[in-house]
C-alpha cells in the first residue's frame, strides 16, 4: 500500500483541507441530519420488529468487511454438498424495517444511497437500522433474507431459493484478517471452502466472458490526529472470492425475476467495435497486445497486473469501455437487452440493502417469486421510479467521491509547487484546434492547457492523478513540474519538463 500524507505541522492546510471537504456537503447539497419523523419510523419498526419463524440460528454464518464497516449486509456459510458444495447467504432483512409509504421510506428514497463522504458517512437509513437492529453484527439475532445455494463441482448453481429467516453471525471478520488465516493455513472450513468456490467461480467467469477491473482501489483516510492522507492497495484475493458469491446471487436474482416477468435489472451494453478497436490500438501501443481471437476481454484484463505502470495505464483505458451502466425496470414482459455485459449474464443488485436502495425491492420481489407468492403491490409500484432514483443517487456519490480525492490531492502537492516528479501517462492526448467542442477539456484538476495537448498522469509519492499540460504518450514514463496547487478550488497543475 502506497500513502502519503500532509506534513502534521502545516496547521494551514489542514484546516483548509477540514473546510474544503465541508464545503461539499453544502456544494453538492448531500442529504444532511436524518429527520425526526424518519427516525421515529426506524425506531418504532425496530421496536415492533417479529423474527421470522424459520430458524437458522444453529447455521455458523460469519461476515467479511472492511475492518471497520458496521454495516454489514451480508453473511455467508459454506459446507460440502457431495461432490459439489451447500452455499447459504444471508442478506439483511431492511425491508422488516421500513413500512411503505412512511417517513423512513419516502427519507431513503431520498437519498438512493449511502454516501462515504471522507468526513464522515451520509447513511441511507438510520443507525438504529444500519448499524445496530438491521447489521448482521456478531452474535446478534437478526431477520435476513437467506439464499440456498446447491452447487455442482465446478461450483455451477444447481438450485436455488430465498426466504426470510431468523439468522445468527458467529464471526465478524476483516478482508487482511481473513487473507492472513488463508496464507498462514489456519484458515477456518468456511474461508478454505470460500477459496475454492471462489476460484471455480472465476473460472466460470471467464467461460463466461465476463470481465473484472483489478483496479488499485484510492480511499481517503481520515488520521487519529484529524489529517488525511489517501491509501491505494489492490484488492485481496479474499475480496474477489467473496464478490463471487455476491455476484452469483445477483446473477440468481436476475433470472427469478426475469422468468417471474417483474423486477429490476442492473443492466450494461456491450463495448462498440470503435472503442474495441481503439483499446486494441493501446494495448499494442503499450506494450502487452490483447489478441481477443486467443484470449477473451475478461481474461486479458484478470492478466494485467496493476503494479506495472503500462498495465496500469492499460486497466485504466479499459475503464472507458465500462460505460452505459443502467437499471432496468420491467413487469409482465422481459427487456430486450437484459445482460450486463462486464459480468457476461443478466444481474441484479440484492446484496447491499442497507447501503443501496434498490436492494430492498429486488429481495421481496425474489422471495415472493421463489416461494410462489404474490410480489407486494408497493414494490411493483416502486418499479418504473427506481432507475431515476438510483442514476440521480449514483451520479451524485460518484462527484462526490472525485472533488473529495482531487480536493486531498491538492492538499497533499501544496508544499511542493515547483517540484518535479518522475510520471507515468496515464491516458495522453496530441494538440488540437480549438473547434469549441472541446468545452473545459472535460480533464480532472483544471482544464488542460489551450491547444497545446495534455493527458493525465500518475505520480508515486503522493499517490496521485492529475492533468498535466504537454504532448502525451500513454504508457510512457515522464519527468513532470507542479506548477500550482489550490486546496479550495482542488485544482492541480502539472507541466511536462522539457
């Protein structure tokens, strides 16, 4: 993991970094203070809350998060089935919680969505629901909606059911924790199984066509001391593993809908042949080609590895290729295109219903589906509103999340204003004329320089991205010059040193 931070006696800039952050909430105008009535609602359904009668609390489900999330959606146990394998997945059961048409459900609709402002979590629902009553939290008796996987050998799913029951965690565990048990041995039945489901899943991935970005994730992480510093790492293998479960019950969410006619789907067209061609061209030029006649888009991309700058630049131009994300909504007839074409297979977002919205209608509409009953009317009624809502939610989390990193980046390259860095290209650009349709460059951190041509780069040490003015080959590496920082307006600018 690679991190930096502001140097802890530039007092300064850490208050303009604190008001700058601040400013976003107002900026972007984030839901603030959750409201009294929607609070009363929470508590109340908290309060009245009746467990369901099916009992699974003898079952050793355990949790695997981010060491300090305390909103978990999802629990997981696993067991041998014969040759094959017995998944149960447990996933928190909000809707118990949240009564149609009610203060708490017209709040959350409000929102869309949890958003992880680096000053702290702007929640979907209330704590009482997030954190405490609707968590799977450790030795908790909670209600969830449990999908029964049976699986074959190659990890294929056999069948499948959801239901709501009465479920217990034994564990809560962190992604480096459970890692370190599988690399030390020691791992627990649970994990061991977790490993080969999970590799026989990517596998089927690949058979699949389906694609993953192994992209080094940037957080921002708030210090003891009330600085910020911005860490990057790739992700574990255990986090790919328990993503295939994750992703193996959208993709069984999908399908009960779609043969029930009702629903909502998370739905992605495939890449046109231009941006193919164009991607093709880069993976040449950089220096590792993609023969999609020998290897498919998804396994070229599971290929890459993040730590070489040109495979680096090349995960990051594979990123325009995953465009066009949508949510479909449909009832009493099948979408035309219902495939999400990064995961290969029709797919549906039900694992995260404390965290996204519209979780909570896709597992009703399951559970009904799967045990023959009638889907809520409140849920079908929801339907033609929720890709509004989810697009106008996603659209603002993902504004959010870039002003907060832009804004820490200029905060953590204040000091150094006419220092040079050793560069990689990221994405890079020749001059053109200025024709008028190139608005502000649409680039991050500032708006290029004229017609002069510019691209973007990534430096080490601070971990950071930015715009830099100049002529620019991706893939390459280059010597670059800071030539201004500005916290409160976050933008950053590089130029190319001759």
């Amino acid at each position: 993991m690679s991190h930096h931070r502001l140097a802890p006696n530039v007092h300064e800039h850490n208050n303009a970094l604190e008001a700058a952050l601040s400013a976003l909430r107002t900026e972007l105008e984030l839901p603030g203070t959750y409201p009294d009535d929607a609070v009363a609602d929470a508590k109340a359904a908290v309060e009245s809350l009746e467990l369901p009668g099916y009992d699974l609390t003898a079952v050793e489900f355990i949790t695997i998060d981010p060491a300090s999330s305390t909103d978990l959606d999802q629990a997981l146990f696993i067991e041998p089935d014969g040759d094959g394998y017995h998944v149960l997945y447990a996933i928190a059961d909000v809707p118990a919680f949240v009564t149609p048409g009610g203060p708490l459900d017209a709040e959350t609709r409000r929102r869309g969505q949890t958003f992880y402002a680096p000053d702290g979590r702007i929640p979907l629902h209330p704590e009482v629901i997030s954190e405490q009553a609707g968590s799977l939290l450790p030795d908790q008796v909670c209600s969830a909606f449990v999908w029964d996987f049976r699986l074959d050998s190659a990890a294929e799913v056999t069948s499948v059911a959801v239901r709501r029951a009465r479920m217990r965690s034994r564990a809560k565990l962190s992604y480096k924790g459970a890692q370190a048990e599988l690399d030390a041995g020691t791992a627990r039945p649970v994990l061991r199984l977790l490993k080969e489901v999970g590799l026989k899943r990517v596998e089927l991935e690949r058979a699949r066509g389906g694609a993953s970005l192994n992209m080094p994730e940037q957080e921002i992480v708030q210090l003891p001391d009330g600085g910020y510093r911005i860490a990057a790492a790739p992700q574990l293998p255990v986090e790919d593993w328990n993503a295939q479960i994750s992703l193996m019950t959208g993709m069984a969410a999908a399908r009960l809908m779609l043969a029930g006619k009702v629903g909502i789907l998370r739905t992605m067209p495939s890449p046109d042949e231009r941006s193919l061609n164009h991607f093709r061209l880069q993976t040449e030029a950089l220096g590792k080609p993609w023969d999609d006649g020998a290897v498919s888009y998804g396994e070229y991309l599971r290929s890459l590895d993040p730590t070489d700058p040109r495979q680096l630049a090349i995960l990051h131009s594979a990123g325009t290729l995953f465009r066009g994300a949508a949510y479909t909504a449909f009832d009493s007839s099948v979408p035309e295109d219902a495939v999400q074409s990064a995961i290969g297979a029709a797919y549906a977002h039900t694992t995260a219903p404390l965290r996204r919205l519209v979780d909570r209608f896709v597992l009703v509409i399951c559970e009904a589906l799967s045990n023959g009953g009638q889907v809520p009317a409140w849920a079908r009624e929801a339907l033609p509103s929720l890709p509004e809502i989810m697009a106008g939610s996603d659209q603002l989390a993902s504004r959010m999340e870039r002003m907060a990193l832009d804004t820490v980046e200029a905060a953590l390259l204040v000091n150094h204003v006419g220092q040079e860095f050793e560069a990689i290209v990221i994405s890079g650009s020749r001059p053109q004329k200025d024709n008028g349709k190139n608005g502000n460059g649409n680039g991050k951190n500032g708006n290029g320089n004229g017609n002069g041509g510019s691209g973007i780069i990534q430096i080490a040490d601070p971990a950071v991205t930015a715009r830099c003015a100049g002529e620019l080959e991706s893939g390459t590496k280059v010597l670059v010059r800071l030539v201004s920082s500005d916290i409160a307006t976050r933008e950053v600018h590089f130029e190319l040193v001759q």
